[in-house]
C-alpha cells in the first residue's frame, strides 16, 4: 500500500560507516545513536581531531551521550557536553582551534538555534548597557572569582602586550595607550563610559593629572570603582549613558560597546558626540567581528553574554557617520587571545581556593569559555580594535602613537 513499507523492505539493513544496523522500529535508538556518531567523528575527523586519539587535541569521549548532543545542539552542545564533563581534550583551545578553523559555525549548527536567535533579536531591542562577564543565569560570578579571573584591577577587556610580560603589566600599557592617544593633560575634564572597576580613571587620574566621571551599570562595580577612586577627583555613578550630560574634553570607551546592542549604536555615538567638546578626542575600543552576525555563539549567548553582539565595520562606520571624524585606528586582536589565557591561568591557579564555593560544572563553564574567546582571536575570527575619534576634524594631521 502507498506509504507503507513492505515487511521485507523493512528488515533490509543500513550501513554507518562500517556497521550495519537493522531499520526495524525496535532499532530505531540504536540507528540513530550510531549516525549521530558517525556524523560527529566524520565532522572531527575533518578537522584532524580523532575520538579517543592519543594527539593533545584529540577528543576523549567519557559519555557516549556527548555524539547526540552535539547532533542535536551544534556548537551550544559543544560546550554544554564540555561542561558535564562528556569529554575532555589535554590542549582544549588548540582542539577549538581546529574545529573553528576548518567547520567554523557551518557544519555544527543544532536544531534548538532558533529560538536563541529569536531570544537575542528582542533582548537587543531593550536594554542600553549590560555588564561584561555575565556567568551562568542561576550562579552569576561574585567579586571573588572575578578578581580570581581578571586578577586584583578587576579589569575585563584585552590587555596591551606590546612591552608587557604580565598581565597586571599588559592592562596598566593598555591605559597609558589610551591616555597617550588622547593626549591627557592636567586639568582636563574626561568620562569613561562603561567604566568597570575605575582602574582606567584611576590610572589616568595620578598619572595625567585628569579629572573625570565614570559611569556603569553595575551597583557593585561602581562601589568596587568609588573605593578605588577615593581621595581623587573622579565621580563614578550607575546610569544609563543615554542620560548623560555635561561637557568634556576626552571621552573613552573601552570593552563596553559589545553590550550595548546594534540598535542603540547609533545612540550611543550621539550621546558621545553631544558630551564631547568641539575640540576634543574620543576613543573607542571594541571587539570587532569580521562578518555580520545577529548574536553570539549560541553557547556563549546562553551562558555568559546574554544579548550581547559583536559590530562589524560597517556598523562601527554607519554609527559615527557624520557625527565624528575618525583620526586613527589600530588592531591589536591577538593580544586578547593572550589576555584571555592569562585570565584561564589564574582560574586553573585559584580554583583549589574557588572550588569550595563553585562546583566542577561552574569550572568547566569558564574554562570553555575563555578557551573558545581566544580561539575566536587567534583564528582572527574577531578583532580588537581602537579607534580615535575628533569632533571635527583635527586641524593638524594626528600623530598616531602605539
């Protein structure tokens, strides 16, 4: 009859790569174990990583449910298997590394995708500013292991590793850098928005004689950034940077532009623009993707930067169009791969001390995930730029400093 198999059609067996398996509906688990398998290693396989290999990336498999999963979920369940402790690798970024050079998101897509792309797409229409580092919805990281992570300045955005051999180091060449192409002096009024821990503010404060408002969306960060701050003249406040106001000679921002969302880019440079003064220089420092994306990765999406999106260029230059006159640019993107190994380093080193608070699960989370951000690096997938900005157009040509 039409639409129904024939009794002997439906014993006839199916291979998978060297197995046959029976297509009868008691099989119907097995079968379909057995192609999520074959399709993960021959996905791996493409990539130079074996199951159970003896090389330092190859993927050492603790669970078989782990081929299903990522079947099911892509590069979410990539990391969610990772997590649960469903395989490990000895060189976990150089495993990432392989898969994100030869599959990039192509070949590894879940079928449960949608609805985080769905997810993001409304988040962004909403919230003006989120924090960096957002953890796990139900364990969101306390002060403690993000000085763990970041080390004592408490700072989360890439480090300048040009002279640096450390990355206390690395993150105080990063604030000269911006100070010096900005050209501080004393007596200039700045703003730092996004300002995290303050250490930017703080730096420039002692060091270039500045004084200056920070603003962040974070009640703990802006205590953290006060008690830092202390006995100089600088103001830190909680506010939507929509509602700033004032005049000012240099404005700055550094990691915060990822979080503000594509549809208020736009708003967020007239907010700029309205603070700066007609002569003065504004900096902006940002991930940078090299192809339009509408969010993250879904794992990192769900898991630790909720509606959160990287720009591209042509959203950086429609942003700023007509409103500033861009002086110059660099790009320093494989530093953040060195900035996030060294984060990854300190987690492995504070984790004896961590551990009695967070679980192995938490752990492997933030492992992953500082992983698979410097893969992104060091595959130049993304990009680490610095932009300065003038109001108008410098009457004289900038003088570019690194």
């Amino acid at each position: 009859m039409l639409g129904r198999a024939l009794p002997d059609q439906a014993a006839v067996p199916i291979e998978v790569g060297a197995v046959a398996i029976d297509r009868t509906p008691a099989f119907a688990p097995v079968r379909l174990a057995l192609v999520a398998r074959s399709r993960i290693e021959s996905l791996l396989d493409a990539a130079g990583i074996r199951i159970d290999g003896r090389a330092p990336t190859d993927m050492r498999v603790r669970d078989s449910r782990v081929y299903s999963w990522l079947s099911a979920r892509g590069l979410r369940g990539l990391g969610e298997s990772y997590m649960n402790g469903w395989w490990e690798a000895a060189d976990l970024d150089g495993l990432l590394q392989r898969v994100l050079h030869v599959h990039g998101d192509r070949d590894v897509r879940g079928i449960d995708e949608a609805a985080l792309f769905i997810q993001s797409r409304l988040a962004r229409l909403a919230g003006p500013q989120r924090p960096c580092l957002v953890g796990t919805h139900d364990e969101p990281p306390g002060p403690e292991l993000l000085r763990s992570i970041l080390g004592e300045r408490m700072v989360s955005s890439c480090g300048y590793w040009k002279d640096a051999y450390n990355l206390s180091g690395a993150q105080e060449a990063k604030f000269d850098l911006v100070c010096r192409k900005l050209g501080l002096g004393p007596g200039m009024h700045v703003l730092d928005v996004g300002c995290g821990s303050g250490e930017a503010l703080l730096f420039a404060a002692i060091n270039y004689g500045v004084s200056g408002i920070g603003i962040t969306a974070s009640q703990e960060e802006a205590e953290f950034a006060r008690a830092r701050c202390a006995g100089l003249p600088i103001e830190i406040r909680v506010q939507d940077y929509r509602l700033l106001d004032g005049r000012f000679d240099r404005c700055w921002s550094v990691g915060n532009f990822e979080h503000v969302g594509a549809k208020n880019h736009r708003a967020y440079f007239q907010v700029l623009r309205r603070c700066l003064a007609p002569d003065g220089l504004m900096l902006l420092q940002s991930i940078v993707s090299n192809r339009p994306v509408n969010r993250l990765e879904p794992w990192m999406e769900k898991y630790v930067h909720p509606g959160s999106t990287i720009p591209t260029a042509m959203q950086i230059d429609e942003a700023y169009a007509r409103l500033f006159v861009m002086e110059d640019w660099q790009n320093f993107g494989a530093d953040f791969d060195r900035t996030l190994l060294a984060w990854r380093a300190n987690l492995e080193r504070s984790w004896p001390v961590l551990r009695k608070k967070y679980d192995d699960r938490f752990y492997r989370m933030w492992r992953f995930y500082l992983s698979a951000a410097a893969v992104t690096f060091r595959c130049r997938r993304n990009q680490l730029w610095q932009v300065v900005f003038s109001a108008n157009g410098l009457p004289h040509a900038y003088g570019a400093v690194r």
